[in-house]
C-alpha cells in the first residue's frame, strides 16, 4: 500500500469515525427526548390517576353517608309504625274490653 493509498484509508476511517460520532450524538438526543416524553406523560398519567382517586374517594363518602341518612331514616320509619302498631293493638285491646264489658252488662240485664 502506497502512503498516498494509506492516507486515505486513514482520512476514510477518520470521516467514518466521525459519522459514527455524529450519528451516536443523535440517538442519544433522540433517546434523551424519548424518556423526557415518557417522564412527562408518566407524570400527566399520575396526577389524572390522583384526581380519579381523590374523585372515587369522595364518591364513597358521599355514597356511605347516603347509606347511613337512607339508614337513620328507616329506622324512625320503623319506630314510627311500631308505635302506631302499638297504639292500634292497644285501640283494638280496649274496644274488645268495651264489648265485652257491654255484652255482660247486656247479659246480667244491667241495662234493662
């Protein structure tokens, strides 16, 4: 090989070496604003996954307190009708002593 032929190849293998550089710098610029994406999308992912969950907490809050309203007023719907149940069976319970006094009355000829 000539000088003239080796300077050459070593002026080739310099450019090569120097787009091979070029191009490195390259991929790693592109792979840099990859993983910046990534991290930035990560992070908007995060924050809406955060407001969900915030979001669904409040929901559950809102629907257990429902339950314990829905829950308080069965409950003085029952004590309500309990009463009422009681006043109607005591109702019943006095109207049947008044009949039957009245039938005894009739009976022993109070009323005659």
């Amino acid at each position: 090989m000539t000088p003239e032929q080796e300077n050459q190849l070593f002026q080739a293998i310099g450019e090569i070496q120097g787009s091979q550089t070029a191009i490195l710098d390259d991929l790693r610029s592109i792979k840099a604003d990859i993983h910046h994406s990534i991290e930035k999308s990560e992070a908007r992912q995060k924050q809406i996954t955060d407001s969900l969950k915030i979001d669904i907490e409040k929901s559950e809050q809102r629907q257990a307190e429902t339950l314990k309203t829905h829950a308080e007023r069965l409950t003085k719907v029952e004590e309500k009708l309990t009463n009422q149940r009681v006043k109607v069976a005591a109702m019943g319970g006095s109207a049947g002593l008044a009949v039957s006094l009245i039938a005894y009355a009739v009976k022993s000829g109070m009323f005659n």
